[in-house]
C-alpha cells in the first residue's frame, strides 16, 4: 500500500511529532547516538545538560534534541 503525500502534508506530519522544547532523558539519548554514524555523534558534545528533579526529588540530566537527532531515533530519517 503506498501512501501519496504532498510536500505540506509531510511538513507537517514531521513537525507535528518534534517539540523543541521536550526534555528528554540525556544518558539513553547518548547511549543510543553512539550506535549512529560519525555525523550524528558529533551531536552529543553538542547536546545541553539540563538538571531536572522528579516528585521524589531525585534529580536527573535531561536534554533537547534538535530536529534531525529525533528524526534520527524515532524513524523519520
């Protein structure tokens, strides 16, 4: 089955998924960037470490991926 796209509609279906502002786990994030290709290492020195804390007050590293990092590791690449 083939689905026909317009070039908006794929626009937006890509951007619909990706927030910039979404925080997500740091470690698991690099731990699965290492298994990438060399270009898409050079991401993990790029990536923030932003120090967040849960209910229970355990604090972890978070970070924001840009666009092509969570096209990436979600299957949109």
């Amino acid at each position: 089955m083939k689905v026909m796209l317009t070039e908006s509609q794929y626009t937006r279906l890509i951007e619909s998924e990706w927030d910039s502002e979404k925080l997500y786990d740091r470690e698991k994030i690099v731990e699965r960037l290492k298994k990438g290709p060399k270009y898409i290492k050079d991401y993990i020195k790029k990536l923030p470490y932003i120090k967040v804390q849960n209910e229970e007050g355990d604090i972890k590293i978070a970070t924001r991926i840009p666009q092509t990092i969570h096209q990436f590791l979600f299957g949109n690449f």
